[in-house]
C-alpha cells in the first residue's frame, strides 16, 4: 500500500508541474487560442525506430555479452473538431526485440498496441468541459515467454496477442485544454478482459489464476470507475514530456484495489531524424501480480514526424 502511495504522490507531481506551467501563459491568449483552433481533422504523429548494439571479441577481459536489439515505436493521433463537438483518437504501437549472444531465442523488449478514442461535446460555448464517451482496446503483438534461467534454455508460452486483451468504454466527463492536458471521468465504465482459454483450462488452473478469470473461461466482464489523464508539456526547447495515468476500480469485486498504468515518455528532438527518448511505465494490477510492474527504456535513433 505505501509503494501505490508513494507512486500516486509522484504522479501527482508530475502532472502538477504541467498544470502550473500551463497556468503561467496569459489566460487571455489561451483562450483565444482555444478559440481560433482549427476545425475538421487534424493529424499528428511520430514515427521512430531505435537500433542498439554491443560486441566484444574472446579476448576482451572486463565482463561483458554481445547482443544487438531494435525497437519500433508509433505514436499517431487524429482528431476531429466541429463547433461544440470533439473526437480524439489516438493509436500506441510498440514492439522491440533484443538478441543475446548464446542464447537460441530472440525476446522481447516491448510489445503494446492500444487504441483510445474520446467523442465529446462542449458543455456550453467557451468552457474545457465536455460530456464524454470514451473506448480503449489494447493488447499485445506477439506471444510472450518465460524463460528458465539457463541461457537458451527451455521456454514457456505464457501471453499472446489477444492474451490478454483489454476492452472498456463509458459515458462521463471530459476536461480538455487542447492538446496540453486531458481528463475524462467515467463512473460507469464496463471493461471487458480477453484470452486463450488454453491458458485457463491448464491442470492445476484454479479460479483468478491468469488475469482474473475462472477456469474454462475465456472473457471477463468487470464495470467500475475509469479515469484517464494524458498531458503534454515543453520542458525545453525540442525536449518534450508526456504523461499518461490510468486508473481504474472494479465495483464488482475489491473496487478498493486500484488499477494503475502510468507511462511517462521524454522525447529530445536532434534533429529532423534523430531523437533520443525515455520511458518509465508502472502498472499495478492485482489480478496479475500484486505488485508493480516497472519498465524502463532509452534510446537513440531514427525518429520521423508524422502529418
């Protein structure tokens, strides 16, 4: 419990500072701005893949395992805009692989792919309030694996695409400043977890085993709270931090164990093709282990803005 505390308090940081700096422009020209924003579709993303190698010969003495990796990332939002009406979506795409030296498989380093779409309407003329209805899906590419601790040893299948996949939609409530922070608010969220059921019907499997679901079963249906915030702000120039937090609570069954996906992603523009960038994502889910699940990556490579 204190570890979610003290990782809520952090978030809650981080989105303090991009809510202050937001604070600090001219609320006149903001507003303006708000107003005089394009309406129709607007298209906007990015494109980067990251390459990463380390090689060392026999006779090299200070430790050490050759191993090359790759990661493609895609980030692309479309978003639609007529008078009080809105429509946001987003696509996340992400998978990356890494090669050991003696070891027989390839493994992954990344693997995601989420779509998220908001349709909103302004509350009245002027306000960052909208009434909301939100989707998101998202999944996995390739199957995953547990390896044993021998390098290139055996291997035990254990996610796939579609395994798990996560559905939840719901009406409710969105706060919007244009593109440097969103909130939408939804109390009465159903979602919906998919998988294999070869995964469920396994000797031994009992009920909650594999991400909640009870033996046999291939779906689960949840309804609870969902809350979502997405921010975006310029620390520096060409260097941009990205925040996404999503909470969830199941009114069904414990709504006192929250579910948390935070990622946070800084991006250093080089140049028009090169970019370096950092990702820090938790996700604490109790029906997968009741712990935190942490990543960490940073690279340098190919990056290209999409339009």
């Amino acid at each position: 419990m204190m570890k979610k505390i003290s990782l809520l308090l952090i978030l809650a940081m981080c989105f303090s500072l991009t809510y202050a700096q937001d604070d600090e422009g001219d609320q006149q020209q903001d507003d303006q701005q708000q107003e005089e924003q394009k309406e129709g579709w607007t298209h906007l993303g990015n494109f980067s893949l990251i390459f990463n190698q380390a090689a060392f010969n026999a006779d090299w003495q200070d430790g050490g395992t050759s191993n090359y990796a790759g990661n493609l990332s895609l980030d692309y939002a479309a978003n639609y805009k007529e008078g009080r009406l809105s429509w946001d979506n987003s696509l996340i795409a992400e998978f990356g692989l890494t090669k050991i030296k003696g070891d027989d498989f390839m493994r992954k380093t990344n693997d995601q792919l989420e779509l998220n779409s908001v349709l909103g309407y302004q509350v009245e003329e002027g306000s960052r309030w909208y009434y909301s209805f939100f989707g998101n899906f998202k999944t996995q590419f390739a199957k995953g694996y547990e390896y044993n601790e021998d390098v290139g040893g055996e291997r035990i299948e254990t996610t796939g695409f579609m395994s798990p996949g996560y559905l939840k939609f719901g009406p409710g409530m969105l706060y919007k400043n244009d593109e440097i922070l969103k909130i939408n608010i939804a109390p009465a969220t159903a979602r919906f977890i998919f998988v294999d059921d070869k995964f469920t019907t396994v000797p031994g499997y009992e009920d909650g085993d594999y991400y909640g679901l009870d033996r046999g079963k291939s779906m689960r249906f949840e309804f609870g709270a969902s809350v979502d915030i997405v921010s975006k702000v310029a620390l520096l120039e060409n260097v941009d931090l990205k925040n996404r937090l999503s909470l969830y609570s199941n009114y069904l069954e414990d709504p006192q164990n929250v579910d948390i996906d935070y990622t946070m992603k800084l991006d250093m523009k080089i140049n028009e093709f090169l970019s370096a960038n950092f990702v820090f994502q938790a996700i604490y889910d109790d029906n997968t282990v009741t712990a935190f699940q942490i990543r960490e990556a940073l690279g340098v490579g190919f990056s290209y803005k999409l339009k």
